[in-house]
C-alpha cells in the first residue's frame, strides 16, 4: 500500500514533443484514481512515467513516499494490465500469472497459493492450464488483472484495460474491477477516454486536456462545478450546452439565447455560460406567458429528436442560432421546425471565462 | 479463387503430376542407376528400370566407399557433411538472433553502421570474398578441419534481418509486460523472444541446413584430406575420375544417400511448421 505523488512533473518526447507539461497530483493511498480526457492528451505517457516505462524529463515521481525516477519498472513494485493485455502468447494462464513471481525468486508453494487465490477471485480457476488464445476477450482480461493480482504490488497501473470488450462486458467488468479495488485496498490509478468510465470508477477524477490537468476532484465534483469550458463539455453525455454571453451597457450580462440571465461579480468582458441538457426544461412557446420569476427563458426552435429509451434527446437552436441539446424524460414527439419555450433555473447556470475558460463562481 | 469446374480440377492436377514428374524423373533415374551393375553403362545410355544390385550397390558404399577415386567410405562423408550443416545452420541462427536482439532492442553508439555493416555481408557471399577468406582461413590453420568449413559461411545478414523482422511484429506492450515482470534483457530474450520466433527458427533452420549441405566449392578449396570431404564435393571427386569410366551405379548410390538427410531434416521440421501454423497467433 503506498500513495503515489507526482511534483512538476514534466515529458518532453525526443522529437521535442511536449506530451506532459508541469503536473502536480498526489494520490492517496488505497484510492482509485482515474486519469480521463480525450486520446492524445498524455495519460498514458503519465502512467507510463510512474511506471517507469519511460522516463521523466523534469519533476519527481514518488511512490510510498520514495523517489522512484530512477527506478527501473520492476524495482518500483507496480503492477500494469495493458490495453492489449499483453499476455505471454506461449505460456499457460498459470505460467503468465506466475512468470512475475518466478523472476523474483518467490518460493514455488507461495506462487501457486498466490496463483491459485487470484485465479478463485477472479473466476477462473478452470483455465489455468489453457494458453491465451484459447481464451475470449473477456477471460483474457481477467488473466491481465490476475498477473497484476499476484504480484501483490503497492500499485495497479491500468492503460483502458476495458477498451477491447464488448459494450456489456465492459460494463460488468468495470463493476467487478470497482469490487476487487476495494476489496484489496491496492491504491490503483486507471487511464481512460471514456468518460462515463471515469465517473463510475473514480475516488478521484483527473480530467486532462493537451498535457495538463484541468481539473481533480471527485466524481460528482467535477460534474457539479466544472473547473474550466473544457471539462464542462468533456463530462456529462451529452455533454453541457455552451453558450457564449455578453455584458451590456448596464454590466448586465445577455446569453445570446435572446435572454437575460443575472449579473456575475466578474470582470470578464466576454463570458460563456453552461447548462446541462437535463437541467433545461421545455414548454410550450406562447409569448408573453408568465415563467418562473427568476428562470431563464428563451425559445428554441427543434431540429430533431433522438430518443434514447427512458429519456429523449431534444436538439434544437436558440433564437440566435446557438445549438443546443435538451434531456426530457419519457419519448418526446417534437417535429423539426416545431418553436418551444425553454427555461433553466439560475442555479443551474455554469459560467466560464471566454478568454481562457475558467469556472468564474 | 474458388471455382467449381471440373475440366479446372483435371487441368490443375495434370499440370501438378506434371510438375512433380518433371522434379522425380532425375532421381528416379538416379535411383534405377544406382541398382545395377558397372557394365549396365558401356553403352552410354542409363537404364530406365531398377536392376537387381541394389544391396551390393550400396553395401559396398557404404562399408569401403570408391577408393580409386580417392574418396573415403560415404559414411564419413555424410558424418561430415552433417557436421558442417549442423554447425552453419546453428551458428547462423545463433548469432543472427543475438544481432537482430541487440538491433531491435538496444540502444547503443554507431547502432546505424553496426546495422548497414551486417547489411553489406549481403552483398559479400563466399563466393567473392572466396581468396580473401582462404588466405584467412588458411593463415589460422583451419584448413581440414570443421571449423574451417562452417565459420567462415556462419556470418549472415539474411537471417539477422528475417528475424529482426520478427522482432518487431512483437508488440511493445509484451516487452514492457516482460520488463515490469522483472525480465531482464536476456530472460526476455531466453523467455519470451525465442519461445515466439520457434516456428521462423525452425523454417530457417531447415533453409540453412539444405545451404550447408550443399557447399561444394569452399568444401572442395578448404578439404586437402579425405577424412574431411563432404559428400557433396566427394560425389564430383567419383566422377571426374582420370583414366577410366566413372562408376555410374556407385556414383548415383552415393547421390542417393547423400539426399536422404536432407529430406530427414525437412520431414521432421515440417510437423514443427504445422504445429507452429496452428498455433502461431499473433
Ligand atoms: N514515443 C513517443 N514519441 C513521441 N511522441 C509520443 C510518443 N508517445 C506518445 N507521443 C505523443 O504524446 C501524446 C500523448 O500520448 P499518449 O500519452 O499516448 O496519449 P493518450 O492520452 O491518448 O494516452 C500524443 O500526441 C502522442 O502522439
Ligand atoms: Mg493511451
């Protein structure tokens, strides 16, 4: 067991790429921390830095409390399942499980006690004896996380381990990777660019965007208050309706939704203002009828209707031509060209910076 | 191309009982030769069908070999032969997955010349470095011996780059698997690069065997002395016999015996090819 930290910690690739620029993130111990953002962003050069894949150009990567730059892979007591899961094509399920333990020396009765466990835990004790290709995906998946298991290492380090499984399978094993976190307390730091991924799994999301972070915090923290543009329009499926917005002469600000929303304590000339597609709510458009005091109100003219099962996604456009995408329950019958009235309760509204993009609260 | 028509299949299969006709006569012929006796070939003309000294035939090569034309019973020929075969296949396989390992694998200074060095070997056969080499090989001492025959035909780009090929269809997550399994560079080379190239070594192996096994100028410059010729060299040695009628049927027994290893060598390989193709998923 062992926190992971990382301090101004930098990647510069040899071609001079920049592929991680100046991170700092501490991770507790026994927590699961998830690294998300779009492909390219750097989270897999990250966690391959604290593995010690590759090298870190500037800054200290510490585990359980030691500096482990300088550390080859093996001596960092870490263990990774890849997205390829990167088994042994010519061993069996027990001697890829086991391969780990036998460079170390462990004595063989603990080997096959280790083996033995983790293949019970993870169901499958019947394939042992079988090589990967006589595996599925699914089993093959569970093989990588057993030769993970085995090692009994301080860290799990997961590259998109669930990204080469069917829709359903990923989702049940997501759940059972969420269970065997837990129940052994190994602290575990996942990559993926899949953002429900993320919500689900994470203690601790890291949303990162072009080599930085953009935001850490729970899961429910960075969906309630998105730290910048970026994550608001990365988390959340759909994601959140971005609007930009002005001041007028009173230094009252105007979404471009035809609207008035309130004033903000910001010196931002020009800003963005967020709402989810649940947080807006549709009627009827009649103008002139009365809404909620303090709600906003706009119209919105229907481009389309996506229903999804319990809920229907509702696209449409503001009077200015804004896209946006609303979430009503139930199947919604709005033929394109149809005008509705929107509103959306103050509370909800996000609002970012346009010049650079951050949360002004 | 599946077609289903039966004038094809009549067509495909003539031209394959052609094509493999064309291929056995000549060692059909050899064989039938090799079952008769001397006089069978005064009139110039070899016999189409078998005769009846098949054991004598071969008896008498084996056990005391054509002694008139110098050569030593072909038992100690095909011993040779083997050796040199052996050494060059095993010795070109050895030291071509070491190179391709450190080319793929390593960084090092000069890495780059090191590579297009080995590249130029293949411009650079025995056959033109052939005085050259002599003079080395003779300058060491190594004439008539096993050495002498097989080191200088080891050196081989060809196998360095199939296999450096194969290295690189390995993926990299299997390397870093390896290394965070604790492999270091050797294990990795020892537990995972070989155990996947088995079926390339093996396919190779059995190239390089047939290469070795048919030498026959550098054999024939580097052998002064009966006890090392190879039975290639030793078959020429019986026909160009001076002063008398080379002895056909003792000639083509020899050519017969001569093929056999050979052919052990791809029968057994080639249940390792299959095993290797069923299993082989990369
Ligand atoms: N070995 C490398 N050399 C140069 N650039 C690299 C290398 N590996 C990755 N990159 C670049 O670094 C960026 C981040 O890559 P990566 O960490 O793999 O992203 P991802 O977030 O999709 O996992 C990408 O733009 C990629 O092209
Ligand atoms: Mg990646």
């Amino acid at each position: 067991m062992a926190e992971v930290s990382l301090a101004q910690v930098r990647k510069i690739y040899p071609g001079g790429f920049e592929a991680v620029k100046t991170v700092d993130l501490a991770i507790e111990d026994g927590s699961l921390c998830v690294l998300v953002g779009p492909s390219g962003c750097g989270k897999s050069t990250l966690l391959r830095m604290i593995a010690g894949l590759e090298t870190v150009t500037e800054g200290t990567v510490t585990i359980g409390g030691l500096p482990v730059n300088d550390r080859e892979p093996a001596e960092r007591d870490i263990a990774m399942v890849f997205q390829s899961y990167a088994l042994y094509p010519h061993m069996s399920v027990y001697d890829n499980m086991a391969y780990g333990l036998r460079n170390r020396r462990t004595a063989k009765p603990e080997i096959e006690r280790r083996v033995r466990e983790a293949a019970g835990l993870l169901d499958i004790e019947a394939m042992l004896a079988r090589k990967p290709r006589q595996l599925s995906g699914g089993q093959r998946q569970r093989v990588a996380m057993g030769r993970a298991i085995v090692r009994e290492p301080k860290v799990f380090l997961f590259d998109e381990p669930l990204s080469n499984l069917d829709a359903k399978l990923r989702v049940q094993m997501r759940i059972e990777l969420k269970r065997l976190q837990r129940k052994l307390g190994t602290t575990s730091i996942y990559v993926t660019h899949d953002q429900l991924e993320a919500m689900t799994l994470a203690d601790q999301l890291v949303v990162m965007n072009a080599g930085r972070i953009e935001q850490i915090g729970t899961a429910m923290e960075v969906y309630e208050k998105p730290a910048t543009t970026f994550v608001a329009s990365f988390i959340g499926s759909p994601p959140m309706n971005l609007i930009p917005a002005a001041s007028d002469e009173n230094g009252q600000y105007f979404g471009e939704t035809g609207s008035r929303i309130l004033r903000l304590r910001s010196s931002a000339e020009r800003i963005v203002v967020g709402v989810r597609p649940e947080d807006i709510h549709l009627g009827e458009a009649h103008p002139g009828e009365a809404t909620e005091p303090d709600s906003v109100a706009f119209t919105v003219e229907v481009s389309g209707v996506e229903p999804i099962g319990a809920e229907s996604l509702v696209h449409g456009h503001t009077g200015q031509g804004h896209d946006l995408t609303i979430r009503v329950p139930g199947y919604a019958e709005f033929g394109a060209g149809r005008k509705l009235m929107a509103h959306a309760s103050p509370k909800t509204l996000h609002f970012f910076d346009a010049g650079n993009g951050r949360r002004i609260d | 191309m599946v077609e289903r028509r039966p004038y094809l299949t009549v067509l495909t299969h003539l031209t394959l009982i052609l094509g493999a006709g064309l291929i056995a006569l000549p060692v059909w012929i050899a064989f039938a030769a090799s079952t008769h006796e001397a006089s069978d070939f005064l009139s110039g003309l070899m016999p189409l069908l078998p005769g009846d000294k098949l054991v004598e035939n071969y008896w008498k090569v084996l056990a005391h070999g054509e002694s008139s034309a110098g050569a030593p019973p072909i038992g100690l020929m095909l011993f040779n032969s083997t050796v040199m075969a052996l050494s060059i296949a095993v010795g070109k396989i050895a030291i071509s997955l070491l190179s391709a390992f450190a080319i793929v694998y390593f960084r090092f200074p000069l890495k780059m010349a090191a590579f297009w060095i080995i590249f130029l070997t293949l411009m650079l056969p025995v056959e033109v470095r052939i005085l050259p080499t002599y003079e080395v090989v003779a300058g060491l001492g190594l004439l008539n011996t096993y050495a002498g025959l097989s080191i200088p035909l080891i050196a081989s780009a060809t196998a360095t780059f199939l296999f450096r090929q194969v290295f690189l269809t390995i993926p990299d997550e299997l390397t870093e698997a390896a290394r965070i399994d604790g492999a270091g560079p050797m294990k990795f080379f020892r537990d995972i690069l070989i155990p996947l190239s088995r079926t390339n070594i093996a396919a190779l192996f059995v190239i390089l065997f047939i290469y070795g096994w048919n030498q026959y100028l550098w054999p024939l410059l580097v052998t002064t002395d009966a006890s090392h010729y190879t039975a290639v060299m030793g078959i020429q040695r019986m026909v160009a016999v001076p002063d008398s009628e080379p002895l056909w049927h003792l000639i083509m027994a020899t050519a017969i015996l001569a093929m056999l290893p050979p052919v052990v060598v791809i029968l057994l390989m080639q249940r390792l090819f299959v095993q290797g193709l069923i299993e082989q998923e990369k």
